[in-house]
C-alpha cells in the first residue's frame, strides 16, 4: 500500500456526476453527458438531500452509486392542504394568472412562499404550495469523480470552493 483512497465521510469534498430519475423514469436532472461539469458539494454541511449523502458514505473516487429515496427522504409526501385558493385580486393585473405559472407570494404571517398554479376560476386561483417532487421517489446514479479533504474555510462557510465548487467569492 503506498497510498490511501480517500473515503466519503463528514468534511470531505466530493465531485460527482449524477443524473436524477423520477418514477415514471424521466430524466429530472443531470450534469452527465458532453460538456457536464462535475458537483461538488461538503459531505456532511446539507448541501444535498440528507439521505443521499448517507447513502455515499464510504464510497471512492470512480465507484458507482445507485441510490433509491422515498418521498420521506426526499422532498416529503404531498401535503393536500399546502393546495390553497387565493383570491384573484391578489394577483397583478397586468398579467392573467396561468396555469403552470410559478408564483411567489408570503403567507399571513410573513412567511415566503413559493408555489405553482394548478387551477385558474373566476375569483379564485388555486395555488399549490408543495415542492414541485414532493410525493416522488428519486432515483439517483452516481459515480464519484473525486474526493478529497475540506479546506479550513471550506469547513467554516459550509460549501466547496475552487473551481469545481458552485461558490465563488
Ligand atoms: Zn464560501
């Protein structure tokens, strides 16, 4: 042994190429494919889906990684109450409210609040509060491109930086 691969563990930094599926197997997400550059992220800081690092740890540079998530782990089950009617007057006049149209708003007591139209009436807009792949399973392939030791700022701002880090200062 004249030197140790290093592992996927709390304060590495890792360079992944993934693509993300949904159930129905549509290609949600990916940076694979010509021109892709890898994502980085600090194991361990929340940068990705808690469960998806669980499921890396202890994998290596060039290993390949299927990871399945239920909806609990990924953007939790569809909430039926976070679908919310809004009155219309609350939209700007200058623009109908379409269907598909992502909205942004706040709550009654102050709170940001994103959501999608999912139906348009004469008085009131039906506005769907919950994440877009809430209710979803995720399928996600993996190969780690590159894992290596968190510099001491890295560590201190929670995120990779460097050229592969999607921080930049
Ligand atoms: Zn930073």
């Amino acid at each position: 042994m004249t030197s140790e691969t290093p592992c996927i563990e709390t304060g590495k930094v890792v360079a992944i190429y993934y693509t993300l599926k949904n159930d129905r197997g549509e290609v949600v997400d990916s940076n694979k494919g010509s021109g892709g550059k890898p994502f980085s992220f600090l194991h361990g800081a929340g940068n990705i889906l808690p469960a998806l690092e669980q499921h890396l740890l202890g994998k290596a540079k060039n290993d390949f990684v299927e990871v399945e998530l239920a909806p609990a782990e990924a953007y939790g089950e569809r909430d039926p109450d976070a679908v919310r009617g809004v009155p219309r007057s609350a939209f700007p006049t200058d623009r109908e409210p379409e269907v598909g149209a992502l909205v942004e708003g706040r709550s009654p007591d102050g709170q940001p609040l994103a959501g999608r139209i999912t139906a348009v009436g004469a008085e009131e807009v039906q506005v769907d509060l919950n994440h877009p792949m809430a209710g979803e399973r995720l399928f996600f392939e993996v190969t780690v491109c590159g894992v290596r030791d968190a510099t001491a700022e890295e560590t201190e701002h929670g995120h990779p930086h460097g050229p592969d880090g999607h921080h930049h200062h």
